[in-house]
C-alpha cells in the first residue's frame, strides 16, 4: 500500500499576510494497493481506515494546541 499526499499551501499565509490562512487550505490523499483484493474490499478497508483514523479526526474537525513548557537548560 502506498499513500500518496498533497496540498495546497499558500507561503503569504506564513509570511505574514493576514488576509491568507497561515497553513494549509487544503489536503488531499490517494491510496494505491498491491493486492489480490477486489476494488469494493480495498474501498471498505479505506472507509473503516478513515472512520478510524485520529488524524482524520483531527484535521477535519480541528484539535487545540497549546505550548506546554519551554524550558532553558
């Protein structure tokens, strides 16, 4: 199995410009599989793949992040 990832990321967001998301606008994926299994079990195993994924989860429904610690030693 290989997954294949791109997006769309537009550098004024992070260079800057407030008018431009700073991170990505969009992100897209591909799987391709080496495998004796049919079509229809390869789309089964990725819709139960995404249904599970935290990935998924996160970058769809968005995550907070918040800084921890800094430290200096």
């Amino acid at each position: 199995m290989t997954v294949n990832l791109e997006g769309d990321l537009d550098a004024a967001g992070f260079m800057g410009d407030p008018e431009i998301r700073n991170g990505f606008q969009a992100i897209r994926f591909g799987v391709v599989f080496d495998t004796d299994a049919t079509p229809e079990a390869c789309r089964h195993f990725m819709d139960a793949v995404e249904a599970a994924c935290p990935l998924v989860d996160m970058l769809k429904l968005g995550i907070d992040v918040e800084l921890n610690q800094v430290e200096i030693v």
